[in-house]
C-alpha cells in the first residue's frame, strides 16, 4: 500500500472509545500508519467522540476518523454521534474497528445499531484498513483550501 | 452521611451508605469463608484456588450467573465491574443499565447499590471479590465493604496505568493510599481485607520483573497503611519456566522487602494476552495455565474461558473453564517435573532485576513521590501504556523458547550483567527489524503466540 502522491501527508485522527481503555491495538494501527507515511493525530484510549470532533477542529485535513472499540461498550459510547453531526461536526467518514459489542455471540443487529448512528465503515481485520484509506482518499473532491 | 476513616467518599455515595461502624460490626458478624481462609487452606493442600472472572449489567442476571458458576464449585467468584463505573462515570452505568443492561460489560455496582451488593454475597456458598480497574475506586471500595464484600483488587500503579489515559500517578496513588488506610483500620478492628494488587498491568508481552517490581512497591505502600493481607498477581507470559519462576518469586521478593506481619499470596492470571479464537487451542492454554499455578505454587489462579478471544463468556463457557481449571490444577499432571536448574536460573535473574528496579525507589524518603518520579524518568515503564503518565519505551520480545525478555529496556535502571544476558537471549530471535512495517510485523508475532495457532486438521 504505497501512499498516493502528494505534497502533504495524508492526515488522520485515531483514538478509542470513551470508555475503554484497551491500548495495544491503537498502538500498533498507529505505528502500522505512521511507518507508511501518514500523519497520524493519535488521542489514545478513553476519548470521548466530542475529543475527536475537537481534533478535527483543530486538524480539518484528515481525511478520516479511525474509532476503536473493543471492550463492548461502542454503542453506548458513540451515541452521541447524530447530535454532533446535526451540529456540523465530524464530517468526515467515521471508521469503526474492535469488538463492537458484549457477548461471545455477536448478532448483526449490533452492527445495525452502529450505521444507524451514523458509522460510515466498520472494519473487521487491520488488513482492511489501509485499502478502505486508499479508496476513501481515491473518493475524495479536490482537497478544500484551508488557512 | 456515612464517614470513613481516613477514606474520602462522594457526598453522593456517602449519602447512600451506613455507618462505618454499623460496616464493620456487619463484617465482623458475617458467617462463612473469607477470602484469607480460602487462600491460606489453598496453601495448606497444595491445590490453587480457583477464581473465575464474571460481572453481568443485570441484577437478576448477575444474581443467576453467580449461581451457576458455583455449581462448578470455584473457591471465590468474582464481580466484575463495568468500565463505566471503573472511570466513576456512575450516571452513564445507571442509563445503560436503565436502557438495556445487556449491554454493560460488567455489574455496576455503585448504581446498583450496597443492598443488592450484599444480595449476591449472600446468594453463594464462596466469598465474593470485586474486580475492576478504578485508577480512584474509593466509592466503589466503600460501596463494596457496605455490601460485605472483603477482597478487593486494585492499586495505584496497576489500576491506573492500564486503565485510563490521564489520571497521574500522584493522584491514583494517592487514592489508593486511602484504600490501604482503611484496610489498616478494618484489621484493627478484626476485619482482614483481602488486597488483590494486578500484577497483570496492559497485560501483553509483560516482562515479569516490571510485574514483579509493580505489585511489590504497591505492596510495600499497602503494608506501611496497615494492610495485613496482599495477594500478588502475575500474568502468565506462557513459557512454564519462566512464569513457574515468577510465581516463586513472588513469595521470595515479599520475604525480603516486605514487613512480616503481612501475609502474601500468589496468584496466577492465566494468560492474559490475545487468546487463541479456536476452542482447543484456548482450552489447552487454559490447562497450562492451571498446571503453571500448580507448580509456581500459586495460591489462587484466576481463570480464562474458551470464549475469551470472542467476548464476554457465556454461564456455560465459565463454568468450563472453571472445570478444566481445576483439572489441571490437580494431581493429574503430577508426573510433570520441570528442569529445576532452569527454573533456579529464571528465579535467579527475575530477583536481581527487581531488585534493581526497586531498590532506587524504596530508597527514597517519599515512596509514592518516588514512584511517580521513577514512571516520569523511566526508571520504571510498562510497555502498551493506556496512559501517558508512563513512558512506554520499554520493548518486550519473544525469545526462540517463547519467553518474554526486553529488546529494549529503555531507561529502566539495569546493571550491565542484566542487559547483557537479554540481548544474549534475544540473539537467537529473528533480528529486530528497523523501524516500519517489518518491525510492526515482528511485534504482532510475538502478541500473537497463541492467538495464532490453528488445530491441526487430517486432510
Ligand atoms: C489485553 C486485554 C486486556 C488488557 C488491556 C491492556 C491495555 N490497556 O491495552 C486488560 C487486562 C487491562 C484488559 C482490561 C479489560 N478488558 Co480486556 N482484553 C484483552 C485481550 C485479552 C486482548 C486484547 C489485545 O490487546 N489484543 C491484541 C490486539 C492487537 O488486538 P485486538 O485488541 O483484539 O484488536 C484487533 C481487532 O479488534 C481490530 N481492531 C481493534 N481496534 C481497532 C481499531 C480500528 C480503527 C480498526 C480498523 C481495527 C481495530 O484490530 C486488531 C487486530 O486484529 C482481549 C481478549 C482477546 N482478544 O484475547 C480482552 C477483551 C477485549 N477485554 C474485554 C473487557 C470487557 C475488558 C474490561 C472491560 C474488563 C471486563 N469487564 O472484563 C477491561 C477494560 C476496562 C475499560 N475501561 O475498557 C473483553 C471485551 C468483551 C466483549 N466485547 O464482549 C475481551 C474480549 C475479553 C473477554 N472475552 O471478555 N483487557
């Protein structure tokens, strides 16, 4: 996965959910990011959705928000979604990756409820995540002028 | 509202709670086994005791599945908070647990209150343990001892930086400090209180000797407080030797650094890091982490389900992996011995290396300040740190045998003769690749020693 050719890196914001604290993933998603060429703005574990749409503010040329939740709770900690969009914030595509819900026995409703709210993708192994990237930069309108 | 010595609760849950004495004549008064009586006659037979780990959003539920693991006859059962309320935000447990208590990852206890609390210690024949992951679990403590609840894991190293991004040490150790305060004083009053201290820390690649060193400045706190009752955890890395080492150094360290009034039980994570998402594979690791308690001469193992890779486990899974637990913990296996010189090397060094990471620190004048200052300098780290208030520098390996040593120990205050021996045993391993995607390939091998394996299948 060579990054497309341009004269900034491509920027994008990870974090994990409000309530969990599960940092491995993160860690390596971040290294796995930065080691092919990506500006990654990493808020770490615990960081509540509002942080990232804050971090957006502050870093409007990422490209996505790369959400990780593994310890059940996504749904509860990403409710909050609609009513920050209805307010113009995070507009950018919400990527969601973990273990979305609690339970060994995981139904697809789960997933269901997750779009609903407003997650644009849900990735289940790493090694999806870097051609979603590529297609959703591939996607992109011409980048906006910022500053 | 209620007044705890030396402890300070919310006025909120305060509010809720009884009086302090009226807690203490209720603990003092209660019938049946301690957490302590079941952990000393562990030690008496040589069998580990056996702990599974279990917490449902639910009253009724959790009420019910408390009920069915003990028809698997664990020693003690666990409840095991949700991470709402491990991060005090109680009034998000109590709306999820209005709106669909399916949906919490554990029992909210401060929502569901001290009466429902002291419901599920009365509805099994073991005594119960809170568990949970609170960097300030002062409300949850009190809550707790309120609902007759005398184990209680947690400490102001391994609750914090597992567990949170931004609490500082200063602040969790301070709030841990009042925990232990009030233990002392239960003690006083007759009332032991069992302190679990998570040697487990974010629980991947671990190199014992910053598990070890971890819980033994947290235990060496505890007991300047007056708690008389510390059991030591330790997550088992999976190369026998080396965890069976551990666990002996676990009660080697306690007699040296550790005022003898204390009592010390060891006790076995079984493995803490990515399982394996096939069911054999998982219930074999789950057998081998019993036999490892059994001969480190854990007194208590907490156990893992076959379901661990997928998700909170069902009653079902639980309760087999209590079973296999306890299998593995007996007499079956007792035709495995290990090579003792091997075993009498692993202890050796694991010693000297906590020796040389706590020794600066138990010199200082202020322990808790000295431990704050030692995770600022990296003199102490822990690898994958949740939090930022560790450096998280150091870089764990697998050796070829499968046992965890540092590839870099970062500023961690080794001697020559310590760094030298890892990089020995480091050497056979595939060379550390520079840093990029190589390096990150190397890393998620090693996370993924058992993770990865697949049965073997007749084609
Ligand atoms: C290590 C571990 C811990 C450590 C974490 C240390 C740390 N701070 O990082 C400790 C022991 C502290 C811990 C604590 C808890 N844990 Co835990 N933990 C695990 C364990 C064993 C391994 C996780 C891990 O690091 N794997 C290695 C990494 C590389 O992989 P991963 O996290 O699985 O992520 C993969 C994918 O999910 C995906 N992915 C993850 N994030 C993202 C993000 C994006 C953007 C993308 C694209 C992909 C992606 O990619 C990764 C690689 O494939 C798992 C079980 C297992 N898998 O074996 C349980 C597990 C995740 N924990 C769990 C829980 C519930 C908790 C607790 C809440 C305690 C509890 N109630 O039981 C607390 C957390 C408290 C909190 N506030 O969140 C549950 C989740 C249950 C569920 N969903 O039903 C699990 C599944 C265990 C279980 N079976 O009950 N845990």
């Amino acid at each position: 996965m060579t990054p497309l050719p341009t004269d900034q890196p491509r920027t994008v914001i990870l974090g994990v959910a409000a309530s969990d604290a599960h940092a491995v993933a993160n860690q390596l998603i971040c290294r796995l990011l930065r080691a092919h060429g990506f500006h990654v703005v990493n808020l770490g574990v615990c960081t509540p959705l509002h942080e990232f749409a804050d971090a957006l503010d502050a870093e409007p040329a990422a490209e996505a928000i790369l959400i990780g939740s593994v310890n059940g709770h996504a749904y509860a900690d990403l409710r909050d979604l609609p009513e920050l969009r209805r307010q113009g914030r995070l507009d950018r595509p919400v990527v969601l990756g973990g273990n979305l819900s609690v339970g060994a026995h995981k139904r697809s409703a789960d997933l269901d409820r997750l779009t609903a709210l407003g997650v644009d993708h849900i990735v289940t192994g790493l090694s999806e995540l870097l051609p979603l990237l590529d297609t959703l930069h591939a996607a992109r309108q011409p980048a906006p002028q910022h500053g | 509202m209620a007044e705890f010595p030396g402890l300070e609760v919310s006025a909120a849950v305060a509010a809720r709670l009884p009086d302090w004495d009226d807690i203490v004549a209720y603990l003092r008064n209660r019938p049946g086994d301690t957490v302590p009586d079941v952990l000393r006659a562990a030690d008496r037979s040589g069998v580990p005791a056996i702990q599974p780990r279990c917490g449902v959003g639910g009253h009724a539920e959790m009420l019910a599945l408390l009920r069915e693991l003990a028809l698997s006859a664990p020693s003690v059962l666990s409840v095991t908070i949700d991470s709402y309320t491990r991060l005090r935000q109680f009034d998000v447990a109590a709306r999820v647990l209005a709106e669909e208590p399916a949906r919490l990852n554990g029992y909210p206890l401060v929502a569901h209150g001290w009466q429902r609390g002291r419901e599920l210690a009365d509805a099994v024949p073991v005594p119960l343990e809170v568990r949970h992951g609170s960097p300030d679990g002062r409300d949850l403590f009190a809550t707790a001892l309120a609902a007759g609840i005398t184990s209680f894991e947690g400490g102001g190293i391994g609750y914090n930086l597992p567990y949170c991004k931004d609490v500082p040490l200063d602040v969790s150790l301070r709030s841990w400090q009042q925990v232990d305060a009030a233990c002392g004083a239960l003690a006083d009053a007759g009332v032991l209180v069992d302190r679990e201290l998570f040697g487990t820390l974010t629980a991947v690649l671990v190199p014992p000797s910053i598990s070890l060193a971890v819980t033994l400045l947290e235990a060496v706190a505890a007991a300047r407080e007056g708690v008389r009752c510390i059991s030591i955890s330790y997550p088992q890395g999976g190369e026998i030797h080396q965890d069976v080492a551990a666990l002996r150094a676990v009660r080697t360290l306690a007699a040296r650094y550790l005022d003898p009034r204390v009592e010390v039980f060891p006790v076995l994570h079984q493995f803490m890091g990515a399982f394996p998402a096939d069911p054999a594979w998982a219930s074999g690791l789950i057998l081998h982490g019993a036999l490892t308690a059994r001969l480190g001469g854990a007194s208590k193992v907490v156990n893992k389900t076959e379901q661990e890779a997928r998700g909170l486990p069902d009653a079902d899974a639980n309760g087999k992996g209590i079973r296999l637990t306890a299998v593995g913990a007996s007499s079956m296996f007792d035709f495995v011995e290990l090579d003792a010189d091997r075993v009498a090397e692993e202890l050796h060094w694991i010693e000297e290396e906590v020796a040389e990471l706590v020794e600066p620190v138990l010199a200082e004048e202020d322990l808790l300040a000295a431990i704050g200052a030692a995770f600022r300098t990296g003199r102490l780290d822990v690898p994958f740190s949740a939090s930022v208030h560790a450096r998280n520098q150091v870089i764990p390996r697998r050796d070829p045998g499968g046992a965890i040593r540092y590839a870099d120990h970062s500023a961690l205050p080794f001697s020559g003769a310590t760094r030298r021996r890892h990089a020995a045993l480091l050497a056979g391993s595939a060379p550390a690749p520079r840093p990029g995607p190589g390096e990150i390939t190397a890393v998620i091998r090693d996370i993924s020693y058992f993770a990865d394996r697949t049965p073997a299948r007749t084609p």
